[in-house]
C-alpha cells in the first residue's frame, strides 16, 4: 500500500505566515499592558505587611512580579520537556500511530534553552523574595530566626559549602537538568531531521536508543525538579508523590498544547495524513491523564486530611481556609476535573476540533490556576491572587512560547517522511 502514501505531500513545511505573527504579537502586547497595569497597581496599592509578619518584612509589589515570573517559568518548561518525553515515549514503545505528528511533539522543546535562561537568572535576582530556605539566619543556632527542620534540609541545597552562603548543589541541579534536557532535544532534533536525507531504519533505531537514555534521566529530573523548583518553597511541608503531582500537572497541560498545535496545523491544510482516529488518541490521552491528575491530586489530599499531621496538614490549610486561594481550589478541581471529565467522556466529543480546542484551552489556563495554587501562597502569603499582573505575565509567556515553538517548527520539515512506521501512521484506525 505504500502508493497510499506517496500521494500526500511529505516535504510539507509549515509557513510561519506574517498573519500568525501578527496574531501572536497582538496577544503578547495585550499581555504586556495588562501586566504593566497590574505592576502600577502593586505599586500605588501597596501591599499590606503581614503576609511578610513571618519574617518581619513588609510586601513589596516586586515580590508579586518575581512569584509571577516562577510560576511561568516552571509551567512553561514542563510544557516543553514534556513535548521532549512525548517524543521519546514513542520511540521506546515503538508506536507506530504517531509517526505524522512526532515532530509537532519535539517542537515543544524549542523553549527550553530560552526556558533555561529565564530560570537561572529569575532564581538569582529573586531567591530571597521566592525561597524562605536562601535565608542564612536560619541555619545559625544563635539567630532568633534558628530554624531546626530548615537546618535539617540545608545540605540539599547547601552542600558541599556552609549552609546559608551560596546555594551551589540547588543551583548545579538546575544547570544540569537544564543542560542535559537541551542536549537531548537537540539530539533528538538532528537525528529526526538526518533522517529525511539518510532513509533506511538506522535513524529510527538510534532514536529508539538515545530515547531510553533520556526517559531514565527525565524519570529521576523531572521529579527533583518538582522538589527543588516547587515543594521547597514551603520548606517545612512535604508530599513523597509531589514528583508525580508536577509530572502529571505537566503531562496534561503538555499533551493539551501539543493537541491544540496539531489542530493548528490541521487547519492550515497542513498534515492532511492525521485524521479524526489520530485526534481521537489524543483526546483519549487528555481524558486519561486528566483522571490521573486527579487520582493524584486527591490521594495527596486524603492522606495528609485524614492523617491530620500538622506539619502536613498546614499545606492546604494555608490554602483552603485562605479568602484569596481558598475559591481556587475548586477552580482548578472544575477547569482541570470535572469539565474536562464531563466533556471528553463521549467519543464524538473526542474526534471534533472544536470541541477539543475548548477542552484544550481551558486545561492550559486551568493547569496554570494548579501551579499559581503551588507557588503563590509560600511565597506572598495574603498578598497573592490573580489579577491583572498574573493573566498578563500568562498572557506574554504564552505568546512567546508559541511564538519560538512555531519559529522552531517552519525551519524544517513537518512529516518525518523516511519514518519506518508512517504506512501504520497513515492507516491508524480506530
């Protein structure tokens, strides 16, 4: 059947149009208004003082800004490692269904170097206002501010030097990982593309070996990212599945934006090979690992409710009995749980574009109201919410990523054509 084939166009690329950019700019610069008008008004509001009565400080409105840029950082970089492992999930299953859209995976990768630099210098500008732990009079037994569970902890982040002078093995870990995600990517990247001038298995087969490599190393990254990044913001407070939380966070958030860039392209007359059966699979993933998020998110929950430990219990206390976070809670249980579980669970609702761009959209915000929910209430404490700072800084990040995903996406060609599996690709039913 392989005439089947033949008959599309595979040295499709897609054109990055001025029509797109347009669009893209539009949103950036709405984002970027509503941010400064959210920055004037942190400024001229003010901030009240006790959500830094813990430390003795009063709030400043750039601590707002910087919990903002975390919160964005880490969000977007798990949407772009995740369009990585993805990517490399299908070549160590060997699946064959995927082999049209691979690419439009991997492309999620190009905001990782960005993603990276971004991270690095957000954490050394804005450590001591996001991490409670970067703090040295807390490991000096003579302080006021001693603090013995900190203290505990201290070589996680400390090692090998004197705890609370420079940070080096937290700050090795995030340059590693860093590293290591934009090294495999880009491994990724030129092997995929090799494969169009090259043909035959052997590229199929290096992948297959080099994506082995890389889900051992995401599998144990991706988790003390979580730990490092997110849970050590509330330093006192501990979950032993907060890795997977992050990872299945992530996971849903990605798979939506990968779905919705498919939809994209779809629309563009472009990947005429992916069919309805191709959109359904995803639709199947996002119902799938919408559940699991849930199933996480509740045992987490459960656990630390019916155990009542103080120290673990004090986690969604500061968040449920909080007027600024409390509502959020069960946003992001509805945006992120049950509509997306009501909506998803006929199979037409799977296979329409419509539909699923909705559903997708409303994961992406709904994912990020889950990650607002980690980060701001260790950090501003009373002082948070979302306003017009936080839906700006979204608003740019997205703009941005989108902007450098589709750049990354025109350089080359969309269908892997020399793909040993495209014949299973294109005749994928279900």
């Amino acid at each position: 059947m392989a005439h089947d084939v033949q008959h599309y166009n595979l040295d499709q690329k897609f054109d990055f149009t001025a029509a797109t950019k347009k669009g893209l700019f539009t949103v950036l610069g709405i984002g970027a208004i509503l941010l400064i008008i959210g920055i004037i008004m942190a400024i001229f509001g003010g901030g009240h003082a006790e959500a830094g009565a813990a430390e003795g400080h009063a709030f400043h409105w750039y601590q707002r800004l910087y919990a903002n840029l975390w919160i964005n950082n880490v969000y977007y970089t798990g949407i772009a490692i995740i369009g990585v492992f993805f990517f490399a999930i299908q070549y160590a299953a060997q699946a064959g269904w995927s082999a049209a859209i691979i690419r439009v995976m991997l492309s999620l990768g190009n905001w990782l170097p960005i993603a990276g630099v971004l991270m690095i210098v957000t954490f050394f500008v804005a450590s001591h206002d996001l991490f409670h732990w970067t703090h040295a009079s807390l490991f000096d037994k003579a302080s006021a501010d001693y603090d013995s569970i900190i203290d505990g902890k201290g070589a996680f982040f400390y090692w090998p030097m004197a705890k609370g002078t420079f940070p080096i093995f937290f700050v090795i870990r995030m340059v590693l990982f860093f590293g290591f995600w934009v090294f495999f990517f880009k491994k990724f990247q030129s092997l995929t593309y090799n494969e169009d001038l090259a043909g035959g298995t052997s590229s199929w087969y290096t992948i297959r070996s080099w994506s082995a490599y890389f889900l051992i190393f995401f599998a144990v990254s991706s988790s003390v990212a979580a730990w490092d990044w997110v849970m050590s913001i509330d330093t006192h407070w501990f979950s032993t599945l907060f890795g997977w939380y992050v990872f299945s966070s992530w996971f849903v958030a990605g798979l939506a934006t990968m779905t919705l860039l498919i939809l994209f392209l779809k629309g563009q007359g472009l990947l005429e090979m992916v069919n309805e059966n191709h959109v359904h699979d995803l639709g199947k993933f996002i119902f799938g690992f919408t559940i699991f998020w849930t199933y996480l998110w509740f045992s987490q929950f459960l656990l630390i409710y019916y155990a009542n430990i103080p120290e673990e219990s004090v986690y969604f206390l500061e968040r449920l009995s909080s007027d600024i976070y409390g509502p959020f809670i069960f946003v992001n249980l509805a945006m992120n749980f049950v509509l997306p579980f009501l909506l998803l669970m006929t199979r037409d609702s799977k296979r329409h574009g419509v539909f699923l761009k909705l559903v997708c959209l409303m994961i992406i915000a709904g994912h990020w109201v889950d990650f607002f929910l980690m980060v701001q209430p260790g950090t501003l404490g009373h002082n948070g919410g979302v306003g017009f700072m936080e839906v700006g800084m979204f608003l740019v990040y997205g703009a941005a990523f989108t902007f450098v995903v589709l750049s990354g996406l025109a350089k080359g060609k969309l269908v892997p054509k020399n793909h040993p599996m495209l014949e299973e690709s294109y005749n994928h039913h279900i």
